[in-house]
C-alpha cells in the first residue's frame, strides 16, 4: 500500500511541506512517497475535454510526470497555503487537473482516502477547507484534517518591520522587530506536530485493514 504526499506550497521548504511530511512519518506498515510543487510548472486546467476518451491530460507540462504517482496511490496527504483568504494557486491548478480522472465513471482515485493540510500565515482553515471539498469531489475520504501556522513572506521580505499593510504589522502591530520569538515554526507547536503523527498512523492502519480485507 502507498501514501502519496502533496506540499502544495511554491515555497521550497515551506511550513506546508514540512507538515505534510510529518503526516507521512506517522504512517506505518506502508510505501511513503513525498512530493513538492514548489518549482514545477502545473497549469490551470483549460477545459479543452482532451481527455475526455483517455482519461489522460493532454496538456505539456510537470502534471504530467505526476500522473503515474497519483494514479498508483492508494491514499493522499495534499497540503496547501493560505493566500489571500483561498488556497494557494499553485496547489489549486494541481487539483483541477485532476478533472482528467473523473470521465466515464473513471476510478483511478475514487474510493481511496485522505488527510487534508493547511497552513496560513494567519488563518489555515480556507486551506484546510478546499483541500476538504476537492478529496470529497473526487470520492476519497478524507479521514482528518491537521492545520498549522506558517511564517507568512513579509518574515523574510526585507521590508517586514517597516511596510504598512504586510504581515508583521497587521498581525503584531506597528514597530515590530522580527525576531526569532515571533517568527512561527513548526518546533513551536507541538500539539499539530503529535496531531500530524497521529494522522499519519491512523491512514496506514486503514490501509492494512484495507489490504486485509477486514
């Protein structure tokens, strides 16, 4: 049995990976597979119906080499960020690709089951909420669902302490210094790191429940 990983964030390194990674390292008894988004060129699904007959996507870019991973999966862990108040669009045109599996009854991933992850600089949950409603979508149980915050870009920006509308002073107040106190972590929120593990456990206790037909 395999768990495919999704950190959906373009942040290479970023809380939403790391998080989707702890879920994995909970799961035991089965094959793990991680992978990061950030860096690859996904687009947003175009509504052509090229694959309609095949069930393939037609389009030319990175979805495609993720294909056969997906495909092979019997469970997911699909992480995304909080932007704006939605997910992130990144993670966002990855899921509408997968509109190539639904035609003709298609049922390369129905059935199967998922954990959702959500990260936000403020507010996780609109991430949290969207990777929910895609897995129900697409007929895979979502099993639960773990959020954490996240060091939003105004951290590492350069103009953080200063800029009026970012992330530091509309969160901690005007003349706020970074430091390392008020940067967010994953170290720093124990309770989501034993949560993310617990997950984990529980989807590779489904799955060989699953696999021995119990």
């Amino acid at each position: 049995m395999k768990v495919l990983g999704i950190g959906g964030s373009p942040r290479k390194g970023s809380t939403t990976e790391k998080l989707v990674q702890e879920v994995l390292a909970g799961v035991e008894g089965c094959q793990t597979e991680f992978v990061s988004l950030a860096g690859r060129a996904i687009g947003a699904c175009t509504a052509c119906l090229g694959c309609v007959e095949t069930n393939v996507c037609v389009q030319k870019d990175d979805m495609a080499s993720l294909r056969a991973s997906i495909v092979d999966a019997d469970a997911y862990v699909i992480g995304g960020a909080n932007y704006f108040g939605n997910l992130n669009g990144l993670a966002h045109c990855f899921m509408e690709r997968w509109y190539q599996f639904r035609h003709q009854e298609g049922k390369s991933v129905a059935g199967k089951i998922g954990v959702a992850v959500g990260v936000g600089g403020g507010d996780p949950k609109p991430a949290v909420k969207a990777v929910r409603n895609f897995l129900k979508y697409n007929q895979i149980e979502c099993i639960g669902d773990v959020t954490a915050q996240g060091p939003a870009c105004c951290f590492t920006c350069g103009h953080g302490e200063t800029c009026k509308v970012g992330a530091i002073h509309m969160f901690f107040g005007p003349d706020t210094k970074i430091t390392e106190e008020i940067t967010p972590s994953l170290a720093k929120q124990p309770d989501v790191l034993s949560a993310a593990r617990h997950l984990g456990k529980d989807l590779g206790n489904r799955l060989r429940q699953f696999a021995a037909g119990t």
